[in-house]
C-alpha cells in the first residue's frame, strides 16, 4: 500500500494466535516520524455500525421496530420533494435502501481545497442535514434498491434520541464502549483534533495537485452519528470480533443485521458485496467471506473487517488519498488485497 503513494498505513491483525502490527510510511511528511502503531484513528463511517449495533439492541428491546416508519417515530420530518417518511422504514434506513438523497453532495459540492478551508468549521445540527437532504427528490422508492447515504444514518441517530431520550453517543458509550471497555473510543462530536499519537491525513484535491494536510476534518459531514467516531485499531478489532461472536445483540438481531442485500457492482465495493443492517458481508478468496465496515474523509480510509465467527479481525488505516483515479483504484485494491490476505491466513 506505501508502494502505491500512500504516505503512512497501519495495520493490526489479532488472531487466536496472537496480534500482529505493521506499519510503513510516515506518520506525517514533515517530520518524517515514523507511523505510530498504537495510535487514534477516524473510524468514519464505520461509526455506522455503532449507530446499528444500539438500534438492533432497541429492537430486541422491543422499544423499537425494523419495519415501523420513521414518520411514525419522527412524525413529518421526512417529506417534501417526493420523499414520504411513511413508506421508509428503519430497515431501509440501516440498509440503505431508503432511496433517500445523501446530504454530502450538499455541504460539500465542489470538491475543492478551497470548499474544504472555507467551511470546515462549520457545524451543522442533525436536522439541518435531513432538510438539505428532503430538497431533492429520493432515487427511487423506498425498499426497492440499494445506494448509499448518509442521511439515512442521520435518522438513525434522532431516532435513537427520540425513543430513549438520550443521545446516539450516549447510548453507544453505555450500551457498546463501556461493556466491552473500549476505552480509546469516542465519539467526540464537533470536536476536532485527534488525541495524541496519530498520524497526519493527507488528501490531493486535484490531479498532481499539492497534499494537503487534513488531519483537521471537514466537520459538516465528520461530527454525527453517520461517521464522527474516533479510536484505535486495537478498539476496532474488539468491536467486531464481539460483534461477530454475538456478544452485543440477542441471536434474532444478530441474524437482522447478517440478513443483506446485494450491492450494485458501481457502487465502489468489492465484488459480491451485500449489505446488511449496519454491517457489510464481502467474499474471501479462499471461501466463505467476512464481516466489516469502511470509513473515509479527507486524506484517510479505515477499514474493520472481521470473519464471520470473530476469530480473525483485521483493521487498516490510510492515511492520505489520492484525486487521480487509477492511483486511487491501486490503493484500494492493495487495501482489500491486504484484509482478504490477513482474513484467509490458516489460524
């Protein structure tokens, strides 16, 4: 992966024989430190699982409903433009195939370095981000395909404070991290800086454009319940390996989340890719396939992946992007080459 121009990567394998870590790169292209092995990472989007994870436990709970809608839980808040929260339900949310817009394009349409300095401040509330998203009409009727959006798990997030009058990070710290005494895992919000030791993020907005540092998130899509978490590799690898192994949800909600759809070839997953609730399920090369989530902002890519009875968990961090699309297509082959090669090892 650094022989593709990644500029630092880390990895952590724990398997029943052991741990392994690697690393290579720099932990930042000034000093040249080395990649810290141990050090805080932005989970991104992974925090989705997260989010899943408290859902499904709601669920089993019986406080909520998989197919109940969200306009029966968030009377009116999604409608205009087509969308119609009374045929979404919180199946499709935690699935993605609500049909509903993705916020993103919205707050960050450009895609320029000049969008990223200008508005990576600013915060927006979570209801901000469904009304930008409620402007455009959905892709297609809810239940009926697949596509990936953030303001599904926007929703997700509200609902879960709606229905237990505490916070989607509240709930995750007291249902998930203190359980399983993930104590370098947080979810910080709105705030920016990443404890110490990380690595410096790096992301080339243009083709043989400069790097340029982004270590700093870009807070109006890094600071809610679709990918504002932060933790470490060994943290990650304990989320899932429990996950997996059944240690956080009730066998029916386990078996909800493992329940997938497929997932479209262009939609930037690997082949034979199918979603569940929260959680993707990706085929091995060596037979059968593992359980995982991405994540990804401004210079970096986290990827959490695990077999699917927790023995085996693997996490990689990259730590820069590229904005040409062959290199970017090398570097993300290395990365899924790297976690089928980790994941298919005999124990």
């Amino acid at each position: 992966m650094r022989d593709t121009g990644v500029t630092g990567v880390a990895v952590r394998l724990e398997t029943p024989r052991g741990t392994v870590t690697a690393r290579s790169g720099v932990g930042d292209l000034i000093t040249g430190r080395p990649v810290p092995l141990h050090g805080y990472l932005r989970l991104g989007s992974t925090t989705k699982t997260f989010v899943a994870t408290v859902m499904l436990q709601l669920v089993g709970e019986r406080r909520i409903f998989l197919d109940q809608t969200v306009e029966q839980l968030l009377p009116g808040v999604v409608s205009g433009a087509g969308n119609d929260g009374r045929t979404v339900t919180v199946r499709d949310l935690l699935q993605h195939t609500s049909g509903l817009s993705d916020y993103v394009y919205d707050v960050f349409p450009d895609g320029s370095a000049r969008t990223y300095f200008a508005n990576r401040w600013r915060v927006y509330q979570p209801e901000d981000l469904v009304d930008l998203a409620m402007r455009r009409a959905p892709a297609f009727p809810a239940g009926t395909r697949w596509a990936y959006s953030n303001t599904n798990y926007v929703l997700a997030g509200m609902i879960i404070e709606k229905i237990t009058g505490r916070t989607w990070e509240q709930q995750v710290h007291d249902r998930v991290l203190r359980p399983l005494g993930l104590r370098h895992t947080d979810t910080p919000g709105t705030w920016p800086f990443l404890p110490h030791p990380h690595t410096a993020d790096y992301q080339q907005f243009t083709v043989d454009g400069p790097l340029v540092d982004t270590t700093i998130p870009y807070r109006p899509f890094d600071s809610g319940a679709d990918g504002s978490m932060t933790g470490t590799a060994r943290d990650l690898n304990r989320f899932f390996a429990a996950l997996a192994s059944g240690k956080l949800l009730k066998p029916d909600e386990l078996a909800a989340m493992r329940t997938t759809v497929p997932v479209p070839q262009d939609s930037g997953q690997p082949e034979g890719t199918r979603d569940g609730l929260g959680l993707f399920f990706t085929p091995l090369s060596c037979g059968g396939g593992y359980l995982g989530h991405g994540g990804s902002g401004f210079g970096y890519v986290v990827r959490a992946a695990t077999t699917t009875d927790g023995r085996r968990t693997v996490t990689v961090s990259a730590h820069s992007r590229s904005a040409d699309s062959q290199t970017a297509a090398r570097q993300e082959d290395a990365l899924r080459e790297l976690v089928d090669h980790a994941l298919c090892r005999t124990p």
